[in-house]
C-alpha cells in the first residue's frame, strides 16, 4: 500500500508544535494593604518605611506586578481607593467596588474593603454590599433568638461587611461570584467572627443564586472569596487566648466553618462553647455544658447548634495548590501567621481549578510552605491536624510561623504591608 502524501499544510515537525494560552483562566490576588491610620501599631518599622507616601508606590507597583484580572483589598484607604487607585485602575482599564467599614479599631480617615476587576476579561452582572450588623439571624439560618445573646450583640456594634460582584467571565460567557471581606480583628471573639463569616456564607449564596436565575443562568455559580479573616488555619502553640490546645493543632473556627462547611457546637470557637466574662463585651474561655446564661448582662446562652454555609463547599486556593496553608502571611515583630486566604467552590460539580499560586517568599527554595508534612502524608479527615496545615507533633515537621520561618517583619524596604498578598491562576471549567 503506498502512504498518502502528507496534506498541504501540514509539514510542521514535533519540535515546532506551539503551546497555546487557555482562555477559561483568570488570575486572582487578595491583598491586606495596610491603611495608613493603622501604621503606628507597626513601630517596630523606621516611621519612613511607614509613611505612606513611601508605601503608597509600592502597593501600586505590587498590584502592576500580579496583574490580576480579580483583586480583594482590605484596609483600603477610602481617599486612596477614589484618587490613586482609581486613576490606576482607569489606566488599566479596571473597574471597582468600595465598601466602607465607619465602625473601625481607631478613629481617622475611613478604609475599608474592595473588590477590583479588569473589564476585559470580567463583566460586571450585579453587584451588592453588606454590613454584617445590619443582616438577621435568618441570614445564616439561625433563629431569631440568637439575637439576644452576647455574641449576636458584639456583632451588631461592629462595621465589617462583604462586596459581592456577580461577573461575567468575557472569554466563555460564564458566571462567577466575586467577593471581598475583612472579618473582625480582635483574637478574643472568635465566636463573633464565626458569626460574620456565617453571615456572609448565607449571603453569597442568596445573592448568586438570585443574580444569576436574573441573568439566565439557573446552573450554580462558582465562588472567589478573597479577604483577611483574622482567624488561623492551624494553631500549635497555647496563649492567653486559647491556654489548651491539642498536641496535633487546633484549627479556627472560621477555617473549620469554610473549609468542612460546618462547625458543631463542641469547637472551643463556636458561640455555644463560649462564656462571657464580666464586663461589656469580655468573653472567657470554653463554658461548661451547665452554663444556661452568659455571665454579662443575663443574656442567653448561644444554643446548641451547628454552624453552617448555607450550603456552599469551599477550599483555600493556597492550600489546594500547596497541600497546605502557608505558616504565614502576615508578620510583626510579635506576631506571624496564616490569616489571608482566597477561598473557592469545590466538591463534585465545581467549576473552578487551581492552576497556579503565588510562592510565599521566606526560606523554601521552590516557594511552598514549610509547615508540616505533606497533603498525602496528613492525618485522615476528622482528626485534629487535619485542618489546614500538617498533623504532628512538635517533632521537626511543624515549624514555628514567629521563631522558626525565616522571614522578616514588615513592613519593610520591599514590602508595604504587614500581610503579604496572596492568590493565584484559576481554570474555569466548562
């Protein structure tokens, strides 16, 4: 049989076969940025690396340099956001939402929380803010009576809150569901940051179903949740916080609500293992099982119940990619650890994957993390290591984020935050 002459055409050898881009990726950045009036609790740092207009060019050139097609930004200076960075983002042709945050640790200039998108790979669909103090119980699926408990009363004195975006991914028309928070600071409310992060689940899932069924789409809508949740993916070592931690790690009640899409009532973080302490608004430690009132103002005990997502299935874009949560994103001269996260929809019937995410910059040679042993090496779910970062005793596997990460603090020459940006490159499945 004689071989058919080759088509016209069709004389490129294996050596010259090009790769081709995937339009269905996007490229997203969650980034702590450091607001101005919060720059004097960082006095570790010379007041010229503090000043902000030594830092402003820096997070300006940082943001140039991810060239992110979706970015979360807390601690955004409200007058930054309408005059610096809106002529950035007019430059390069992005577009963005702004929510203020008017109940905040210090008085001063206003900051606040936004989301930023570029126009040419991400449309606009529908866009809503929330104040979690101006949202119900029902909102997360709780009863009306939590409202008078203390954790619920703490919640509505503060002024966090959450952008959702719905957009329109220009390159295959899909939908997804862009967000943005900044959950309470302060370490002794774990349980009130609970709450927020309840409160925004609920939200985001009300809002993307109804937006997108708005916009044709009835199938679900994946989520990107960019923010700063104050709250460890791992905790190792006891403090005035939390004197008792298991051997193999205690994960937040935060991370433990997002990433397994629950939290029992039994997680010393949950509001029904907390009591408050004498006071306004002094909690305690976990309370005993007999404890029916908390111990301000008679107020009632937060119930039994689980805590929930409504609904929605998450995981952490760093931890899917590195098969852990970095030690740390953010670092002073007294504190590190992993508290920046962007989160997305996963589990069966997810569209989005993780294709890429950014290296964290401290003492590893190929830029993973240097916490713990492997994902494949990790204890199997439902054990106390199993959340986010490595199982393990202090051995040698575990490192501490403060002593044993070689990592300065910053802000510094280089860096103009006290957080360091994280994120990645995402696959939208068809």
């Amino acid at each position: 049989m004689t071989a058919a002459a080759p088509a016209e055409g069709r004389g490129v050898g294996p050596e010259a076969r090009p790769t081709l881009p995937v339009a269905r990726t996007f490229k997203v950045i969650s980034y702590n940025i450091l607001a101005p009036k919060y720059s004097g609790f960082n006095s570790y740092c010379p007041p010229q690396l503090l000043d902000w207009a030594y830092r402003r060019p820096l997070v300006l050139r940082e943001l140039d340099f991810h060239s992110a097609d979706l970015i979360g930004l807390q601690e955004c200076d409200m007058e930054f956001f309408s005059r610096e960075l809106g002529a950035w983002m007019a430059e390069r042709g992005m577009e963005g939402e702004f929510l203020p945050r008017n109940v905040g640790p210090v008085p001063g200039p206003t900051e606040g929380i936004a989301l930023l998108w570029r126009s040419s790979a991400l449309e606009a669909v529908a866009r809503r803010s929330y104040v979690f103090a101006e949202m119900g119980p029902e909102v997360a699926g709780l009863p009306p009576e939590i409202a008078d408990t203390e954790p619920w009363r703490k919640l509505k004195e503060l002024g966090e809150g959450a952008v959702l975006v719905l957009l329109r991914h220009r390159p295959t028309g899909q939908l997804l569901l862009g967000a943005v928070t900044h959950l309470f600071w302060n370490p002794a409310f774990p349980d009130v940051k609970v709450l927020q992060a309840a409160l925004l689940c609920g939200a985001m899932a009300a809002f993307a179903q109804e937006a997108s069924g708005a916009a044709g789409q009835a199938a679900s809508v994946p989520v990107v949740l960019c923010g700063d949740f104050n709250s460890l993916a791992s905790k190792r070592l006891p403090d005035s916080f939390d004197p008792q931690v298991p051997a193999d790690g205690l994960a937040s009640g935060v991370y433990t609500l997002l990433s397994r899409g629950s939290l029992p009532p039994d997680h010393p973080d949950h509001p029904h293992s907390r009591v408050w302490g004498p006071g306004p608004g002094g909690p305690g430690g976990g309370g005993g099982a007999d404890a029916s009132k908390a111990a301000s103002g008679g107020a009632e005990r937060f119930p039994a119940l689980p805590m929930g997502c409504s609904g929605l299935r998450l995981t952490s874009l760093s931890a899917e990619a590195f098969g852990r949560e970095p030690p740390l994103t953010t670092r002073t001269a007294s504190f590190a650890g992993c508290l920046d996260y962007v989160w997305l929809s996963s589990g069966p019937g997810s569209k989005l994957a993780v294709v890429s995410a950014l290296a964290m910059p401290y003492d590893n040679e190929d830029g993973l993390p240097s916490m713990g042993p492997s994902a494949a090496a990790r204890p199997a779910a439902g054990g106390a290591g199993d959340f986010g970062g490595g199982g393990g005793r202090r051995d040698g596997s575990w490192r501490d984020p403060l002593a044993d990460i070689a990592f300065r603090p910053i802000p510094d020459e280089e860096y103009p935050s006290d957080h360091l940006a994280v994120g990645g490159e995402l696959l939208l499945l068809p």
